[in-house]
C-alpha cells in the first residue's frame, strides 16, 4: 500500500461530509480488510477527514448568516435537523455522522455561530466512533472468515 491509498480514504471522507454523497465507510471496510495499515491510522486518517469536511460545511453555515435564514439553508428530509440543533443546541453535532441529515447539522451548526473548537471536538467524536463502528462490524465479519 502506498501513502495514496491512505490519501484516498482522506478525501473519500472529507467529500463524503460535504453536501455531495461518498462511500468513506466502504473505502476504510476494505483497508481494514487489507491489514496493511494499523486500525489507529486508517480510523484517524478517515476521521479528520470527515471532521474537515464537516468543518467546511460549518464554514459556509458561518459565512452566509448575513444572507440566509436556517429554514433556507435545509430542505426536505433535512428540515427536521433544524428542530435538533435548535432543541439540542452544540450537543446536536454528535449526530453530524448521520446519512442524509448529517451534513446539515455543522451547516447549522456555523450559523448559530456554535463555539468552532468545542464543535470541531463534538464532530469528531461522533465521527470516530461511526468508523470505530463500520471497522468493528468489518473485522467481527470478516475475521471469522
């Protein structure tokens, strides 16, 4: 395995918490599989990955407070994230890992203008341990094979 691999799984995670689908959890399956690298490198390099990709959506949430409401910045299924953050303020981002209304919770997140550190902490958190998640479920698998 070459240091791109390694690579690939960074940016398969940082697009997947972008606002565009991704297959992060896939890509670290199949590395697991491979054992060429250490469960500890693949589970960090996935997670900041995806931690900045969040950070990125928190960015855009900050930078368009001016210009937009929370109601423009979520739509269809992802409206109901909106009654979350609002109801569960910070604490909220321990479920930016979730498919489909994740990617709307750091969104929300940068525009209530959330402490950025105590954020970025909550995220990541919630993301290692989804991919701590995905990894276990990979080596309880395929381990008894």
């Amino acid at each position: 395995m070459t240091s791109m691999t390694l690579w690939g799984l960074f940016i398969s995670a940082f697009v997947a918490a972008t606002l565009a689908p991704g297959g992060s959890e896939a890509i670290l399956a199949y590395l697991v599989t491979q054992g060429e690298w250490s469960l500890p490198v693949l589970l960090l390099a996935a997670t900041v990955g995806n931690t900045l990709g969040s950070m990125t959506s928190y960015a855009i949430g900050r930078y368009v407070h001016r210009h937009k409401s929370p109601e423009d910045l979520v739509s269809g299924r992802e409206s109901r994230v909106l009654g979350w953050v609002q109801r569960y303020g910070i604490w909220s981002l321990l479920l930016a890992w979730l498919p489909v209304v994740g990617d709307a919770i750091p969104l929300l997140a940068g525009w209530f203008r959330f402490p950025i550190l105590f954020s970025t902490l909550l995220i990541f958190i919630g993301k290692f341990l989804r991919y701590l998640a995905v990894a276990g479920l990979t080596l309880g698998v395929f381990g008894a094979l």
